[in-house]
C-alpha cells in the first residue's frame, strides 16, 4: 500500500537510513529495475508533501525514493547548526544514493 487510510504515504514504505552520522527517513517505492526518481522536499515541508504525485510517478513506471531532510519528518534534529545547508543535503543526498546501492537515478 502506497497511501494510507488518512491520505498519507504509508509508514511501511519508510525505512531508516544513517548517512554520515545522522539517521534521515527514506520512503522507497516501485521495482528498482525500473528508472529511480529521487525525490527531495522544500523548506518547511517533508515527503508528505508528494503524496498526490508519487501514485501517478509509480503508474509511469518510475522507481521512487522520497527523502526526508534533517530535521523535517522522522528524519533526525541535531542542534548543530553547520548541518543545515544545502551543500550538507546535497552530499548527504548522494551518500544516500551510495548507501540504498542506487548508481543511476534522476
């Protein structure tokens, strides 16, 4: 089950991923044989936020991961400031890609 009975992304597609010391919240969804579409949220937001788009990205046969930043979803809040710029999330999001094994991806 992709949403769940609230609307929601369902928690079971959310798995918990430690990249360089801080445990981000990783929604995964699709055969991985197909294309990876990643996928990253604005400011204030979290994965939610794609709750319309992903049924229709995985009916066009994408393979999706939607990834909550630090300090948004269940993804962790450290109190250090120099975490939380895009240059942090930007490696962070490639040390993920390495973590989940994922070499191609848009």
């Amino acid at each position: 089950m992709i949403i769940d009975e609230q609307g929601r992304l369902d928690a079971s597609n959310y798995t918990k991923y430690e990249v360089d010391g801080v445990n981000l919240s990783v929604f995964e969804a699709g055969d991985r044989a197909n294309p990876t579409l990643v996928m990253f949220h604005g400011a204030p937001h979290n994965t939610q936020e794609f709750r319309f788009n992903i049924p229709a990205l995985l009916d066009a046969g994408f393979h999706i991961v939607a990834a909550d930043h630090l300090g948004a979803g269940d993804s962790d809040r450290p109190m250090e400031v120099d975490l939380y710029s895009g240059e942090k999330d930007y490696e962070r999001a490639i040390a993920l890609m390495d973590k989940m094994g994922l070499d191609q991806f848009y």
